[in-house]
C-alpha cells in the first residue's frame, strides 16, 4: 500500500492536484493557509492587506519574540485601514480555501495549527474526509489522527490546551500509523534551523508513541527541522516536509 502525505501546503497550489498520483490513500496534516510567509514577506494575507515592508516589520518583530510590540504594530495598521481584521482575515482565507480544496486530492485530512476548522467543512468536497482525534481503519491498516496545535505565544489560530490535545490523543487506541500535524516532543525534530527556535511539541503524542508503539507516527509543522526522522523504540517517527516548498508528497510504502 502507498500513502501519499503533504503537510504545510501554505496555499502552494502547484503540485498540489498530482500529490496523491500512484497513491492508494491521500492524507493531509494541514497548515493549508498563507497568512505570513516567514521566507518571503510579498506573499500571504498579511502582506496582501498592508504590503510587504509593513509584512517584513511585523515578522522581524514576531521572530525576535518581541509579540506584544508586534500585536501593538498590527493594532496600528489595522486602525489604518479601518476594516474589521475578523472579517477582512475570513474573506481571504476562504478565498485560499476555495482554491486548496478545489485542488487537493480526496483523502483524509486533519488541521494544522495555521486553520480555521470551522471554515472546512464550507469548502471541503465529497471526497474530503475531515478527521481529528479519531482512529479509522483502511485496509486494515489503522491510522489516528490528532489535528491542530499547541498553545505558544505565537498565538496561530487553531491553538488548544494541553488537556483538550491529551484527550484527542486518549481516544486513538492502538493504531498503525499516527498522524499528526505538530510532532511528539523530542529537542531534535522540534528544532527549525532556520527560524532558529524549538517548536512546540506533543509529550501526549511523545507519550502515547512510547506506550502503543505504532509502526510510523508522521507529522509536519517544523519546516526546517534539524533532524526529519527519529525513532522511538519501534516507532519511526518521521516529518513528511514543507510541502509549500517541497511542492510534492512524502511516500510510504506499508
Ligand atoms: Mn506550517
């Protein structure tokens, strides 16, 4: 069996429709969404509602940790224009969601923490099965799935609390393959070489890997990390990559 997965498509729309070509089951971690593009400020929401020198500004701020200068800066040049940021910010997002899920292959997904849930199921098609703190067997080959993120003074919009990741977590049960979009907390494979920071991983999902011991446990949301792959006891836990980069899926054969 060949499983196709993309993570962190960032609105990269190129590719996006052949990701699962040659695969027998497509999933998605999520992060479809461009609000601020850390690599090149031209592109995503941000930039699109206050240009790129306001958009480089604001990310220089966010990567120096200095977030209650960059909230106060983002206050600033909302007043500027004027809008309402809640609606301005929804009408483009589903904008990108119209066109992402227009493109993605039929499949499992799950949220990353750069989503809106509550938008998906308005622009998800037929084929799209949304799955988030539940188990569910394809040729009987169990995968979990545990979608979204963790709370961080980046405040991204899909953040939850340790107690609400852990229960999505405790009700997997054994599985084959665990998905994720955040990884299993371990130094290495939080670190992103080039942001230069640890991202926020999961001791639940650190936890339940050491306990069941899936086969595979696949994440995305580091998209430079120090190391892409690990193991823990029998588990491979790997980074499926930063598909808005990458632009084609990571491959599993089981
Ligand atoms: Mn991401």
């Amino acid at each position: 069996m060949q499983i196709n997965v993309v993570s962190d498509v960032h609105y990269q729309l190129e590719g996006l429709a052949a990701a699962a070509d040659g695969a027998d089951l497509f999933i998605c971690l999520g992060d479809l969404v461009l609000f601020l593009d850390y690599d090149d400020p031209d592109n995503g929401i941000f930039s699109d509602l206050f240009g790129p020198a306001n958009t480089e500004r604001y990310i220089r701020l966010r990567s120096a940790k200095r977030f209650e200068e960059a909230r106060a800066f983002g206050r600033e040049l909302w007043e500027s224009i004027g809008a309402d940021p809640w609606q301005e910010i929804s009408q483009r997002v589903g904008e990108q969601y119209e066109q992402l899920f227009s493109a993605m292959p039929d499949g499992l997904l799950t949220f990353g923490n750069v989503d809106v849930p509550a938008m998906w199921p308005g622009h998800a098609g037929d084929g799209h099965r949304i799955v988030d703190g539940e188990s569910i067997v394809i040729d009987d080959i169990r995968l979990g799935f545990v979608g979204g993120g963790l709370r961080t003074p980046m405040r991204t919009p899909f953040e939850i609390s340790d107690e609400d990741f852990q229960a999505k977590v405790d009700r997997l049960g054994p599985v084959d393959v665990l998905c994720s979009h955040i990884p299993p907390a371990v130094g290495e494979i939080c670190y992103d070489v080039e942001a230069r920071r640890l991202e926020r991983g999961s001791v639940a999902l650190r936890r339940y890997i050491e306990e069941f011991q899936p086969r595979y446990a696949l994440h995305g949301h580091v998209h430079n990390p120090l190391v892409p792959a690990v193991t823990i006891g029998r588990t491979q836990v790997l980074n499926v990559g930063h598909f808005r980069r990458r632009m084609r899926p990571f491959e599993l054969f089981l």
